[in-house]
C-alpha cells in the first residue's frame, strides 16, 4: 500500500518538533494531520481514522494516555507512538495501550523505520 494513503495523526505542543515532524512525514509520503493540543486530537479523532498517531506524553490540557485510551476504544487497529522525555520505567503505560515509545530528543531515522515496520505489519 502507498505510504499517501496511510494517515498519522501528530499530536505535539512543541511548535518546532511538531513542524519537523510534521514535515519529515510529508517528505516521507505519509498524509500528516498536525494538532497541538490532547483536545484537538480527540477533536480529530472523532471526525476521522488515523492509522499511526505520534503523541506527545505531557501536552498542556489533557493527559496524552487519556488520548492514547480514546484512540485504541475507537480505533483499536491504530499504530501508538508515545513521544518522551521521560524513561519508560517512569511511565505508567497500560498493556497493549501503546506499541511503542520514543524518547525526546527524537532519531528521526529510527521514527521511519519504525513506521515503515508497524505499518507492514498492521496491513
């Protein structure tokens, strides 16, 4: 399947991480849907299916576990990356809730590798 047709929802307050991302996964063929906010993404969560979502642990209004519980109830078949400045160990992740994690600064290959991955995967 052509990766255009693979939506990634990017859930990120920081403005310049999300633009890079935002843009590394445009050069990368991927349909991007950038939001800033837990709220803007449960907002697009509702209207649409994504098939990957990066999010960020810490947003400013809603706590990004609470999105990442909203997206696996309505769509259990997404791809979850937690995006963190925080080791793992100190994160209280649910079973099954994520697929993976990044630690902040992000490897951005890595990040590529891993969707490309996920996605063949998944499909």
């Amino acid at each position: 399947m052509a990766r255009e047709d693979v939506t990634v929802l990017v859930v990120e307050d920081e403005k310049l991480l999300n633009w890079s991302l935002s843009s590394s996964l445009t050069k990368w063929g991927f349909d991007v849907r950038p939001v800033f906010t837990g709220t803007d993404a449960l907002d697009q969560i509702e209207k649409s299916g994504f098939d990957v979502v990066l999010l960020d642990y810490r947003l400013p209004d809603v706590d990004g576990l609470a999105v990442a519980r909203m997206v696996r109830k309505r769509q259990p078949q997404a791809v979850i990356f937690l995006l963190t400045a925080f080791q793992l160990n100190e994160l209280s992740v649910d079973t099954g809730l994520i697929d993976s994690y990044f630690n902040k600064p992000l490897d951005f290959k890595q990040l590529h590798h891993a969707l490309q991955q996920s996605i063949t995967l998944r499909r």
